[in-house]
C-alpha cells in the first residue's frame, strides 16, 4: 500500500499544536472561515452531503443527508457533540482530542454554521479527565479569540458551546440517552420517531454527530469534496482511524483510508507490525465489540461500511479492533462480552434487561465447566429475538449485544463443544448448584434429565 498522508491525524507529534496559535499557523480554522465568510449554510450542507462522509459513531448515516431532515422552519437547532466513545475497544476519539482539540472545535464551528444552530454540547465520557481539561482550554482560548460566542471571523454567526461530562453509562453514547442525560434526567434513550432532527435535545431540533465525523469536516470544507471521495471505496469515502489493541506488537490509533482489510491493520509495519511472539490469530473484533467477531481465517474482511456485513457481522461500527490470540479461552471471550451488555442494560425493554442477564447467567455456567450442548442453542435463539431489528427494543443496545454472542458461538461452537465433552458430569452437578442455584432449579425449554 502506497504510504497515506495523514489528514485527521496531521497534526499529531507536532509541539505546541495544542494552543490555538500553532494550530492557526498551520492552516487551521481556515476552512471554517472560508465556511462562515464565503458559503451559506446550505452550501455547506451540499458540500458535506456530496462528499459521502458517513457517520463515524457507529451506525455509519450521511452526515449531510441528517443535516437536511432538520425543519427548514426552525427557530433553534442545537448540536450535540457525542463524545461519549464507551464502545468496548474504541479510542479514536480519545486520541484525536487529546492531541489535537482544535481540529473538533473547527469541525463544530462548520457543522454549527451548516445547521444553524445557536449552542453545541460536547458530551463527554467522565472517565476522559485528561482530554476534559485539555478540551476545555482550547475552547477558553477559542472563545477568548472570539471564535465562540460571538460573530466569528466578521461573519453574522455566533455559536455558544458547553463541555458536558457524562457520569459513565454506555448507553449514554446512544443518541437520544445523550440527550436525556444532557437534560438532566437518567440516560434512558427515547422512543423513536420523533427522532433528534425534529424533537431532541429541550424539544428542540438536534443534530447529534460524532467526534471524528465532525473532525472530517474541516477537511471537506478547505480541500473539497471530490478529494474527499477519492479515498475509501465507493460506499465508504475519506479517512479513518482505526484502533488496535490486544496481544499485537504495537496497539494505537492509526490513520488510513476506509477500506484497510483486518489483516493489513494487525500485520502492516505501519499499523500493529504483527502478533507479539508470532502467536495465531484465533479471533478478531473488528468494530468495537457490538459488531461481532472474525476468525482468524476472515482477515481479509475490509473495515468499510459494507465488508463487515459479508462476514455475519453487523457493520464497521466504530473500527476498534480487539485482537485475540490462540491462547485466548474462547468460554471468557463468551463470558466478558455477555458481563458487559448485562451491566450496561438500561432496563427499560424486558427483552434486553431480561435477555442480556440471561445470556451472562448461561456464559458464566459454560465459563464455569458446567454447560451443556442446548446451552449454545439457547443463546443462538435469544440472539434472534432481541433488539430494534426484530422491532423488540427501544435503542439499538441489545443489537449490540447479541452479534458478538452469536457470532462467537456460531464461528466457535466445536471449540465450546470440546469444552462440554471434556467436562466430568458429576463436577458439573455440582458446580451448577454452586454458582447458579436459581438457574439450576429453573425448568429451561429443552432441557434433558
Ligand atoms: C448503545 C449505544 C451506544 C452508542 N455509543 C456511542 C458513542 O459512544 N459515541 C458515538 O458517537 N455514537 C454512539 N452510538 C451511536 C449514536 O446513537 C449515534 O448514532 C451517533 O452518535 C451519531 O453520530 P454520527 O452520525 O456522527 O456517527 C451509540 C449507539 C448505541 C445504540
Ligand atoms: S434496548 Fe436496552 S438499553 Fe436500550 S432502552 Fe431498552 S433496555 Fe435500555
């Protein structure tokens, strides 16, 4: 692969970027000078539609063609800067904050001008303390240089915005928890339609974006958006960053056009340069853990928008790849993935409270050496009958959660079938009654002797 020139990272490594003057002097708040002096909102809007950019947060929607669901009668519209990144093995978002504030100031300014909106909210995970604190002074100084909070660069638009911290719940990354927690009140997410565009944050019209997604547009906006489209592939155009981490010999943030197969991120000299101690691969989670998991035969699998979906999962998701390797006991990988949905449940739909704490109970039997065969079925039928697919759920969590499970389960069911045929019947009795006693004496459909 031809070496990419960085964009989102460009400035990482570079002293001082941090301060506003060396970010000034190296181009930035360019772009959203040209956006705020020379285009109208609606040329803005256009630009960033045509260049493609997809949402970085998960769900991968066109930042341009959410813009445009807002009402064109609008009195207020207000920006919500989902900075949340609770998703199991992300971190991209992290990074580009802490090495370079400015450049998601700049992309708030552009995305603030395109949707007319008076205020932003930037809600950020509690556990991020550094990054808060360095977050917070660049936007000191860009207030204080008059980039927020009143007419920006001579232009006739004045945008306010706030640093909210979050109190750690991952499903306040889900948009509409976000807003319900920024009100003040439990992340519960809300019930859609009316969805953010029309009814969001104190009623208002919202647009929630990403942080990456924001830090795309500064670039858009000063080298256009054809040189946008040229990166990527077809559905899945510009920059990304990916994150790696597991047992690779270097784990980080790393930068390259959408599209890098699994193989090229974990192996490449510019990306992890491979597995520490030459270990197999057994598994990979490509896309923060929501979106299911690879073996080690499906590397060559392309963290785009598309790819992902031909090997049974459910989408790029954020591009946080997780490494397993041969050692790995798959039954924990199972037992990790179900502890976390279960904790992070909000509890308001039965079928996720209820499923995700299920399927921890039945992981942590098979964790124990006390599973039985029908258990893996069990887990593969609930899989199908949680989430918004099949219309169970109000926010998209449990979708999250049941494609690792069963992805897991599916892709290594002879390894956790091994494991059930080496297991001693006597032992499992007991350990069953142990751990579980409740589970035990509950009569499970199915279930033999
Ligand atoms: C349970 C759950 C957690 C989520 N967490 C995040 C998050 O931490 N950060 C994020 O940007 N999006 C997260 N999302 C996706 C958001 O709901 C939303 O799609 C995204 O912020 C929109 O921004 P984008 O279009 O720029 O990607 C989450 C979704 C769900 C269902
Ligand atoms: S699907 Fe789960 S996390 Fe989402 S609102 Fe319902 S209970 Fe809460």
């Amino acid at each position: 692969m031809a070496r990419f020139e960085p964009v989102l990272l460009r400035n990482v490594g570079v002293a001082g970027v941090r301060r506003l003057e060396t970010y000034r002097a190296r181009g930035g708040y360019a772009a959203a000078a040209k956006a705020l002096r020379r285009m109208t909102p609606e040329q803005v809007v256009e630009e960033v539609k045509r260049s493609n950019v997809r949402g970085r947060g998960g769900a991968g929607f066109p930042a341009g063609v959410k813009w445009s669901f807002l009402p064109a009668d609008r009195k207020i519209t207000y920006l919500c800067v989902n900075f949340d990144e609770s998703e199991p093995g992300t971190f991209n978002n992290r990074y580009i904050v802490d090495h370079d504030p400015h450049q998601l100031l700049e992309g708030i300014l552009i995305a603030g001008y395109a949707t007319r909106a008076t205020v932003a909210y930037i809600y950020i995970r509690v556990e991020f303390h550094e990054t808060f604190h360095i977050l917070q002074k660049a936007l000191d100084e860009a207030y204080a240089a008059g980039l927020f909070g009143k007419r920006a660069f001579e232009s006739s638009y004045a945008l306010d915005c706030h640093i909210h911290r979050g109190a750690g719940a991952y499903v306040c990354g889900e948009e509409t928890g976000l807003i319900e927690s920024l009100e003040g009140k439990r992340g519960w997410p809300r019930i859609k339609p009316p969805f953010p565009a029309i009814k969001g944050l104190f009623g208002q019209p919202t647009v929630v974006n990403n942080v990456e997604t924001l830090c795309c547009l500064p670039h858009i906006i000063d080298r256009g958006e054809a040189w946008f489209r040229s990166m990527g592939t077809p559905g899945s155009t510009g920059p990304k960053l990916y994150t790696i981490s597991g047992p690779v010999n270097r784990p980080g943030c790393f930068e390259a056009p959408l599209g890098l197969t699994v193989r090229e991120l974990i192996y490449g000299d510019d990306f992890g340069r491979g597995m520490i101690d030459d270990k197999k691969v057994k598994g990979v989670i490509p896309g923060g853990l929501s979106v299911g998991i690879l073996t080690g035969d499906e590397l060559d699998c392309k963290l785009d928008f598309d790819d992902p979906a031909e090997y049974g999962l459910l989408g790029l998701g954020t591009a946080g790849v997780i490494v397993i390797n041969e050692d790995t006991d798959i039954r924990k990988v199972l037992l990790n993935v179900t502890r976390f949905y279960a904790h992070e449940s909000c509890g308001q739909c039965t079928q996720c409270r209820e499923g995700t704490a299920w399927m921890y109970k039945i992981a942590k039997r098979i964790a124990a050496g006390a599973a039985r065969n029908e258990d893996l079925d069990i887990l593969i039928e609930n899989s199908h009958n949680m989430g918004m697919m099949p219309g169970m759920s109000i926010c998209g969590l449990p979708d999250g959660a049941v494609y690792p499970i069963r992805t897991i389960v599916e892709k290594f069911r002879s390894e956790f079938e091994e494991h059930i045929r080496r297991q001693v019947p006597a032992a499992v009795e007991q350990t069953l009654r142990r751990i579980n006693p409740a589970v035990y004496e509950m009569p499970i459909a199915g279930r033999k002797g």
